[in-house]
C-alpha cells in the first residue's frame, strides 16, 4: 500500500470507525419466555443503563418476531455500543445462556427451557467493562475490554460460575480495544480481535486454563468481529477498510495464515461477523450503511463477494445471527429499534421475511443469538 493516504479517505476512515463505536450472587426468577412450544427463538440484551435486560423474541408463523420477554440482568449496561461482538454466549447445549453487563462488571446465567427462563445469579468479570462471551463445554470465558484481558470460569450443573486461577491473561497491551473473544471448535484456543492495534491474539488452552497469547498484525486494519467455522477457518472483518479476510488456524501451533486478504463489502463500517453453520456463506452487518453483505466461502476458505442487501439508512446494523439451520438471518438494527429477519437462499441470496414493530428497548441492544 502507499505511504500517503488523502483527506477524504482518512475522514471516510474515521466515520466507519465512529459508526462501529470505536473510540481513540442474585435470587432466581422464572418467568414464560414462549406460548409456542418448541418456536424459534432471538436473544438480545438492552445494554440500559438504567438496568440490563434479556429480551426475548418469538418467531410468529410468518416469520416476523415478537417481543415475549425483558427479563432483568440484575446488571447495568453502558446505555451505549460496546464496539464489541459477541455479549451474549450460550453453552453448547443451549441449556443455559449468559450475558455481560458491561457498566456492572458481571456475568449475567439464565437457564433456558423450552417454555421459562430462569435467571440464575450474577458474577464479577474479573476485570473492567466485560463485553464478550465464549463457551465450549463446561468453560466460559470473557473479554474485558476496560482492562484489556481475558478470564476463564467453570460453568457447574447449577449454572453458577467458578474463576479459574491462572485463565486470567493480558492482551498485547493497554487499551486495544478488545472487540471479541471465541474458542476454536475444538476447545484448544481463544482468538480475541483488538481493534485499536490492529492485532490478533490466539491463547492455548491447557486443562481449561488459558496460556499466554501470541499476537500477529491483522492482514488489514482494525479487525472487529469475527466467526470461526467447522475447519477452524477464520473470517474477519475489518472496520477501516469495511472489507473481510479469511483465516486458516493451525491447530498445532495456534498461527494464522491468510487464506483471501481484505475482500471489500462495497459498503460502510462492516463490523459484526455471521457464518452459515454448514459453512458456505459469511455475512457482514454493516452499521454506516444499514446493510447486510454476503460473501460465499468454497472448500479452501476462499471469499467472494456475492453483494449487500439494504436494510435502511438508520438502521445501523450490527450484530447477526445464524439459525442452526443455515436457513433464517437476524439482524440487528438499533438505529430503527428492529431485528430484521431474512430467508437464505441456495445461493446465498436474503429475502426479507415480515418486519417486527419497533422497540425502544432495542436502541443500545448488543449480542444476538437464536435458539
């Protein structure tokens, strides 16, 4: 690339960044979550200041989405982005979900059933402004992206949640901005994205316990979100240039190799990262357009961009999620107080499915998960 960058350019960077919000023990409630048994079901959390909520949303026959359910974190969120993927975690059961409370330093545990939510209890981060979560078997850990470091827990039967001595490990350095944190999917590494020193961190995990990272440039700047898939084959974006790169992970070593380097969206401040399950497509929620892009993944974790779907010019999309399916997108759109929802084509091709009525509660929401 050339040492010069103009005006125009280096302005058009920094709004993509400001649109990504990048900047320089509780008693048990049960409540209904669904009428419908066995429907499909959305999770978000409101990130209030004011007092964190699960919110809850059903899937009606025509495939649009209801509210059902804001049940109280017991936390306190920012009332703002959290420039941050990945607040909510469900454990690979899908028995039990947690959510960070950002403003509060803790880890929020529900029990999720086929007919209640039951919350569980709260429990310190173990550090400062937790804003992502990742599990793989009986282990959660979480991001905290105000002490830029990670730390492990034990996820016992009960939901409750015991630190690990020795998880806790630094990122490269000091306010990197800590975007999100994933296992790979055989539990052997977490891989955490920092945004502000365009680095990414991949920790061995030994007995549970996180070693400490080794750290390699992103391909371009400003790595956000990310998914990992079946072959523990990376896709990554990057805010600066709202492009994507593939990854491969070694699995022995814990490096990373680039596979297709800063495939442009053709859009604004693509930030949050989707994957199909059955891993042929990734998306991109793009917050300065208020679009989604599609790109198609081949054998060789190769990208191509397949082309963006509008959703609106205030949408402000962030955060997606998959069904298990690979068959229905969601996306989050905070600026219109929506989650948006899309068949997935053959082709990777969306097609709107009917709107849900705008909430307010959705306006500083972060995470989203579908069950």
């Amino acid at each position: 690339m050339g040492s010069h960058v103009s005006l125009a350019k280096y302005r058009a960077g920094l709004l993509r960044l400001a649109l990504c919000g990048i900047a320089a023990v509780a008693g048990v409630a049960v409540q209904s979550a669904s009428a419908e048994q066995g429907a499909l079901s959305v999770y978000t959390e409101s990130n209030a200041a004011a007092g964190n909520q699960l919110l809850i949303f059903t899937q009606r026959e025509n495939g649009s989405l209801a509210l059902t359910l804001a049940l109280p974190t017991h936390g306190v969120g920012s009332g703002g982005g959290l420039s941050n993927e990945g607040a909510l975690a469900m454990s690979p059961g899908g028995s039990m979900l947690f959510a960070v409370n950002a403003a509060s330093n803790s880890i929020s545990a529900f029990r999720i059933g086929d007919e209640k939510v039951e919350f569980i209890a709260t429990t310190p981060s173990g550090g400062l402004s937790p804003v992502s979560l990742t599990a793989y078997d009986d282990l959660l850990y979480v991001l905290n992206q105000g002490s830029d470091d990670i730390t492990g827990f034990r996820v016992h039967d009960d939901g409750s949640l015991e630190a690990l001595p020795g998880s806790t490990q630094r990122l490269s350095g000091a306010g990197v901005g800590g975007a999100q944190l994933a296992f790979s999917r055989g539990g052997d590494f977490l891989v955490a994205t920092e945004k502000l020193g365009s680095q990414i961190g991949v920790f061995a995990v030994l007995d549970g316990v996180a070693q400490p990272g080794q750290f390699q440039q992103s391909y371009g700047p400003v790595p956000f979100g990310f998914a990992v898939d079946r072959r523990d084959r990376l896709v990554v974006s990057e805010a600066a240039g709202s492009a994507v790169t593939s990854y491969d992970l070694d699995t022995d070593i814990g490096g990373l190799s680039v596979i297709s380097g800063s495939v442009p969206t053709n859009q604004a401040a693509a930030c949050w990262v989707a994957e199909t399950p059955n891993g042929r497509f990734a998306f991109t929620g793009n917050a300065g357009s208020g679009s989604v892009s599609v790109f198609s993944i081949d054998h060789a974790g190769r990208l191509a961009e397949l082309g963006s779907t509008p959703i609106g010019a205030t949408a402000h999309t962030t955060d997606l999620a998959v069904s298990a399916n690979s068959k229905l997108l969601f996306a989050l759109d905070g600026g219109t107080g929506t989650i948006n929802g899309f068949r997935v084509g053959s082709d990777g091709g969306l097609t709107a499915l009917p709107a849900m009525p705008s909430s307010s509660l959705l306006t500083a929401a972060t995470g989203l998960l579908v069950r």
